[in-house]
C-alpha cells in the first residue's frame, strides 16, 4: 500500500473521543487537587507547621505568667499571613488565572471601600444580636469568660501592635483567603453557596479559643464578608469593612482594659 493510501485512511478514521471513565478519572484528579488547595489555604496547616517550628526555635506560646505570649501570636499572625498571600498569588499564577480579575474585579476601588466603610455597622450588629440571643435562649455557650485576646490589649503599645495584626493577619489575610476559598469551590467543588456555608463553619471554629459565642458570632461575620465578596466580585469592600470592625473591638478592648 502506497503511503498517500496510509495518509488517507488515517485520515478518514475518525479520532476516538475520549471514554467517559477517562474523563471522570481527569475530574477526580481536579478536584482533589483544588481539595488539596483549599486544605493548604485554610491556614490550619501553615498555622500548625509555623506552631511547631516556632517551639522547636525555643518561642513558647505560654508566657511565664501562663498568659498568651504576645510576641509568639504576633509572629504566627504575620508570618502565616504572608505564607497563606504568597499561596494564594502562587495558586493563581500556576493556574494561569487573573489575580486582579479575580481578587478586584472591575469596580471602582474608592467605591467598595466606601461600602466596607458602611458596612461596618451591620458587623458590629450581627455581633450584638448573637450576644443578647446566646444570653437570653444559651448562656452556656458563652464559655469564656475572659476573651483571652483581649484580655491582653492593656497597653497603647499593644493596642497598636494588635490593629496593625487585626488589620494585616484579619482584615487582608482572612479576606484574600476567603476569596480564593469561594472562588474555588465555585469552580469545581459544589458551588459558591457551598463554599460559604462550610469555610464560614471553618472560620468560625478557627475563633473558638475565645469561646464557642464568639466562633457563631465570627462565623455569622464570616458569611456576611463572603456574600459581600460574592455580589461585589471584589475583595476591596470586606477587607475594608473586617480590617475596620477589627481595628475597632480592638480599641474598644483597650478602653475597658484601661477604664479602671
């Protein structure tokens, strides 16, 4: 057979498309990957890596007043904030996907932080409405009587130490993370909706060293940041409105701290 008649046959063979086994092995493997991803971002295993190196280098999170050590939750706060905004800039790189696109949309900036700026408010009533039903319907869930972080804000200094980590480590870091977190389950894990109900879960939880009121509360916060970022498609508003709602309780721990 002469090669013209090879060429022509192959060429009149039509391509296999790929099975249906084939395509929902390359699905799977997606999606354990963006699993791994969102399990990475989540901050619980740079947090628990950063923990241990942290100890091992001889920095305790236990003061010798077995108090918090401020210099070790300061350090993890801003080193895991860096870790997580350099993964999430490294994700979206290695993906080919707009950091700006994505993280700022196209809505003017000055606009959202306007919004985040009136939004405040709202935060500081999801709070006190979780406070006087929890009082009311469930006072056993107010556990801690002492939020143990704001317990420690008894000087100017550390007022400020903790606005530029509120902001930073909370208001940018959390922000940023929840985004990527939304964004990739609105990709491949189930939907936005869903991504919102279980990393609002997740972040709430990540707040019950301050008692399991505060986790629900922070948890409620969460969901209103997530919303904000899912209508607005920008993260400029919830970062501006949770940096300021930090800035803020953290002032006002500092005012009944120092009112005696």
């Amino acid at each position: 057979m002469c090669p013209d008649a090879v060429d022509m046959e192959s060429a009149g063979t039509p391509q296999q498309e790929p099975s249906s086994s084939f395509r929902d092995q390359i699905l799977s493997n997606k999606r354990l990957t963006v699993i791994g991803e969102v399990a990475l971002c989540s901050g619980f295993p740079t947090q628990l890596s950063l923990g241990l190196l942290l100890q091992l280098a001889g920095v305790d999170a236990i003061n010798s007043r077995g108090q918090l050590s401020l210099f070790y939750l300061v350090t993890l706060s801003l080193i895991d904030a860096t870790l997580i905004l350099s993964l999430v800039w490294l994700l979206f790189r290695v993906h080919g996907e707009s950091i700006e696109a994505t993280l700022l949309g196209t809505r003017p900036v000055a606009r959202e932080m306007k919004l985040g700026l009136l939004l405040v408010p709202a935060a500081f009533l999801i709070i006190a409405v979780v406070s006087t039903v929890i009082s009311n319907f469930a006072p056993l869930l107010h556990n801690v009587v002492e939020n143990p972080l704001e317990a420690m804000i008894t000087s100017p200094t550390t007022a400020i130490v903790f606005a530029a980590v509120a902001t930073i480590a909370g208001g940018l870091r959390e922000e940023v993370q929840r985004a990527f977190i939304l964004h990739r389950f609105e990709q491949h894990l189930g939907g936005a909706v869903t991504g919102l109900v279980v990393f609002s879960i997740v972040f709430g939880l990540g707040h019950s060293l301050q008692g399991w009121d505060a986790a629900i509360a922070t948890g409620l916060l969460g969901v209103l940041w997530g919303v904000l970022y899912l209508v607005r498609r920008s993260v400029v508003a919830p970062v501006t409105c949770h940096a300021v709602f930090n800035m803020a309780e953290v002032f006002i721990a500092y005012s009944g701290n120092t009112a005696a």
